[in-house]
C-alpha cells in the first residue's frame, strides 16, 4: 500500500497546482464571459476553489505531508485552450466548453483520489475528495445548463442577424 500511498500524494500535489492554476484563470473567464449568468458562475467557481485549495492543506496535513503543488501539465493545456479561446473573442459557449474540460480533469482526479483514500482507510481525506467531487460535478451541471440557454440565444442572435441581412438584400 506504501506505493498508492506515494502515488495519492503525488496526485494531490498536481491538483493542488491545477487548482491553483485554476484560480488565476477563473477570473479572466469571468471576464470574457458576455453572459451575466456565466460570468456568475465563473465567480462563484472562484470562491469555490479559494476553499477547496484550502481543504486541500487539510488533506496535506491528515497524511502529514507539506503543502505543496507539482506542475500540472494537464491543467496547463487547458487553461491555455481557455486563453487562446479568450483571444479569439470566441464566445460564451467555446469558454464553457473550456471550463467544462478543466472541470472534467477534476472530476476524473477527485474520483480516483476518493477511492485511493478509501482503499488506505484515510476516512478524513475521503470526505474532502468526496465534498471537492461533488461540487466540481454541480459546476459542470451548471455549465452544462448554461451551455444549453447561452447556445440557443447566440443561435437566435445568429438567425435574426442572417434575416436583417437577407431583408436588406431583398429590398435592393
């Protein structure tokens, strides 16, 4: 077990990072976004992650371990797809989808660091990895939902600009 063990910790070093780089790139989301809901969700995300980096010094703590992050690569492409994305003035929905793919590493990271926990018997760091997963899976529940409303209204956007433009044209 001394090597899940080694291998939990390394797991918790690299989303303790990819939280971190998260946190920085949150609030440029937010930015971008043109939807007031999304840039809220963005926002409140934010907040979110402010404690679930500071549950993750728990965690740290219950295995008596340093709080310290490792480089996460995996959160790094991803935020930089979010930020070409944000350059490209691509639109609500390709930052949702953006922020849909960070928080599906989450999800995948937070299950496996759950059930490594359990398999340790480390009872404490499961209901911190449990508490972490869940709220990461209601904030891809929300961008999901918003990714469904703020499509349809760009769609509708889409249609009735092509209807001006092809009044125009019918007029000349």
């Amino acid at each position: 077990m001394s090597s899940l063990r080694e291998t939990l910790i390394d797991e918790l070093r690299d989303v303790f990072d990819a939280e971190k780089q998260l946190l920085k790139a949150l609030p440029k989301l937010a930015k971008a976004a043109e939807n007031e809901d999304l840039k809220a969700a963005f926002e409140q995300h934010t907040e979110e992650t402010e404690a679930q980096i500071e549950q993750l010094k728990e965690v740290f703590e219950f295995f008596g371990e340093t709080p310290r992050g490792k480089k996460c690569k995996g959160m790094e492409g991803l935020i930089e797809e979010g930020s070409e994305m944000i350059e490209e003035e691509a639109g609500d929905a390709a930052l949702i989808c953006a922020a849909q793919k960070a928080e599906h590493y989450e999800i995948a990271t937070y299950g496996s660091l759950s059930a490594w926990a359990k398999l340790l018997g480390e009872e404490q760091a499961v209901e911190v990895f449990e508490r972490i997963l869940e709220e990461e899976k209601a904030t891809d529940q929300k961008l999901t939902d918003l990714a469904e409303s703020v499509v349809n209204a760009e769609e509708g956007e889409e249609e009735e600009s092509s209807a001006a433009k092809r009044g125009k044209t019918a007029k000349k």
